[in-house]
C-alpha cells in the first residue's frame, strides 16, 4: 500500500465514522490542514501519527493493512478512546470504535464536581442516559432536573441540553445518542 492508498483508506474510515477532517484532528491532536494533506497525498503519516489516527478511527495497524474484515461485537478497555476537556472538567470514553458509523453511539462521561458536558444545541435525535455513579442535572431548554445514581433518562435532542455535576462528588453516566453525535 503506498501514501495514495493510505489517504484514501484513512478518508474513507473518516466518513464511515460520520467525522469531519476537522473532528478527526481534534480527536489526534492534529491540525485539519494535516490530515487534509494525509487524505490528498500530499505527506504521509509517522507510524506513531498513524497509529493515534487509526486508534481514533476505531482500528488497529493490522486491521488498517489487512485484507480480511470480520465483524467485531465484543470491546474491551483496550478499544476504547478516551478524551479529558480539562475546562469543562469532564472526560469521554468511547466505549465502541466506529460508533458513528453506527444508528447510535454510546460513551461513557465523567463529570468532576463543577464539571460540566459540552452544551449540544437542538439536533434531530434521541438521547439515553444511565448514571453509574454520583448524581447530575440535566438541563433541557429551560427545564433542570436532577438525576441521582441508577436512574435513567431519555428525551429528544430538539432543545439545547447539557449535563452538570453541581455535586461534590465525581459521576459517571452511560450516555447514548441518536444518532451518533459525541
């Protein structure tokens, strides 16, 4: 496989997992302008960039080189992506790679006291949510409601909606989008 075959296979990952170039480079820590120039063949990756890209998208170097593509169902931690935002003091596990290419993407978020998620504005959807641990608000428009460990909530995502820990403690949700949007 040379540079040409491997922009073309790291572009068409990018879109099977609903990412723009831009996503993609905030999820490596790269700039857009660099993968743009991976996918038009214009440089070509270290190994170690490839292999942050491939992590993001859901792959390993083997798998990106191989020729056989069977099915995966079963992802361990070693699978998983993980993304702190120490601003919002939160960090997302992506729990299934390739998720956005999928009807839905479920993630696991943690919240410090303080914390908070990123605030989505209205979007066509639905979202499910479980609390492992702690207690949150979730805020929808302009409704608060507060949500303790083991309860669930669900809603359409048609109004702006964000989730905070006003507690002082860490929580941690099971969160579940329609489609695929973290």
């Amino acid at each position: 496989m040379d540079a040409k075959d491997i922009g073309v296979k790291i572009k068409q990952l990018r879109l099977e997992n609903g990412l723009t170039q831009e996503e993609l480079a905030n999820r490596c820590e790269l700039t857009k302008g660099f993968i743009s120039q991976i996918e038009r063949h214009l440089t070509s990756p270290s190994i170690t960039t490839l292999i942050d890209i491939l992590e993001v998208l859901g792959t390993t170097l083997g798998e990106f080189f191989s020729e056989d593509h069977d099915d995966v169902y079963v992802f361990t931690p070693k699978d998983f992506y993980e993304k702190t935002d120490e601003s919002l003091k939160h960090t997302i596990h992506w729990i299934v790679p390739n998720a956005q290419k999928y009807e839905m993407e479920p993630i696991i978020i943690e919240i410090l006291p303080g914390g908070t998620s990123f605030e989505d504005e209205p979007h066509a959807g639905e979202e499910f949510g479980y609390v492992l641990e702690g207690e949150i608000v979730l805020r929808i428009g302009k409704k608060r409601v507060i949500i303790k460990e083991g309860e669930t909530f669900y809603y359409m995502s048609n109004k702006p909606h964000v989730l905070e820990n006003t507690s002082s403690k860490r929580a941690k949700i099971l969160w579940v989008s329609t489609p695929p949007m973290f």
